[in-house]
C-alpha cells in the first residue's frame, strides 16, 4: 500500500468517526468583518465555546476547580494551530466539533472542527457538511497560587520590593475527576 493509500485510509477512517461533542452555533454581526465573514480569531471563540458546552456536558464546572486548600486550578491555552479552509458567513448556523482528545499528564490536548451544514437532496450520508476550519488546541492545567511571590531580581530602578510579583500559577497535573470524565467519553466514542 502506498503512502498516499494509507493516509486515504486513515482520512476515511478519521471521517467515519462520530465527533466527541458536536453543537450548533449561530453567526451573529459581533462574529464578522465589514464584508460579513467571520474575523479569523473569532473561529477560536467558537472552538473555545465548544470545549466550554462539552465540560459542562460532562457535568464538570468549566474551567475553573477549587481544592479543599482553596487553590483554584484552570487551564490556559499552550498552543493553537488552525487551519482555515473556507469562509464562516453571517447568519449561518455551523457545526462545531470535539473530534478527538488526548490527555496527557499536564495537558489536553482537543482536535476540533468547524462545519457548514449543507443540503441534503436525498443523500443518504449521515454527515452532509462541509469543513470550514480545524485546529489543534493544547491545553495546560495550571494552579493559581494563592499568594503571589515577590521578585526580587525584577525590580525597575526606585520601586520598592513589594511592588513586582510573580504571575501567580504553576503547572500541575490534570485533576483526576476531569481525567477520568475525559477517558471515559473517549472510551464510548472509540467502543460506541
């Protein structure tokens, strides 16, 4: 099998899985440029929606965790790599998408989707939708510190000690509630 028949399998293999988390949104004036297509940073607020609505799906409170320390744990994006393909319109209503995750000891790491639903004219494919952009989101666990720490190598000339502090957060690794809820919607996309 050539290189190009196994990345073809793979694609097709990859298309016939059903999405972790799918959900429509609506494309309003606030989402657009003067020309009504959506601005380019706006598809990570839609990808950022989407992994919002999927953790309160899983019954977990977003983003934010407190410990019984009353540290609060949260993540930040780490990285984002998208891929635009096709203009997101006003008035549309799109697809996004969690197609898939892995969890890592630190960090999720979410591939997502944005889809333009298209007619149907008696097709009988379960998903008749056009890709609009993707990306590779990594996410890091982090934990804020409930007192920050003072710098003391950072001082601008005339400021007192106290007055620069470090960004108070650290990482740390995912909370096992969220780990096991993440494994376990994972295992029934893979078994479903």
């Amino acid at each position: 099998m050539t290189t190009t028949e196994q990345k073809n399998k793979t694609s097709a293999l990859n298309n016939d899985i059903k999405p972790l988390f799918a959900k429509d949104y609506n494309v309003y004036i606030n989402h657009t440029d003067a020309g009504g297509i959506v601005y380019h940073a706006n598809h990570l607020v839609f990808f950022e929606n989407c992994r919002r609505d999927w953790f309160t799906e899983l019954g977990l409170n977003g983003y934010f965790l407190q410990t019984d320390s009353g540290d609060v744990q949260h993540f930040v994006v780490s990285q984002a790599d998208l891929q635009y393909k096709r203009a997101i319109l006003l008035d549309e209503v799109i697809s996004v998408r969690i197609d898939k995750v892995e969890l890592k000891p630190a960090s999720i790491i979410f591939y997502q989707s944005i889809h333009r639903h298209l007619p149907n004219h008696g097709s009988t494919e379960t998903d008749n939708s056009q890709l609009l952009s993707s990306t590779k989101i990594v996410i890091a666990c982090v934990q804020n510190l409930v007192k920050p720490e003072p710098m003391a190598d950072d001082k601008i000339d005339g400021e007192s000690d106290n007055a620069m502090t470090t960004i108070p957060m650290r990482p740390i690794r995912v909370p096992k509630k969220l780990h096991d809820k993440i494994k376990q919607a994972i295992d029934e996309q893979v078994n479903g």
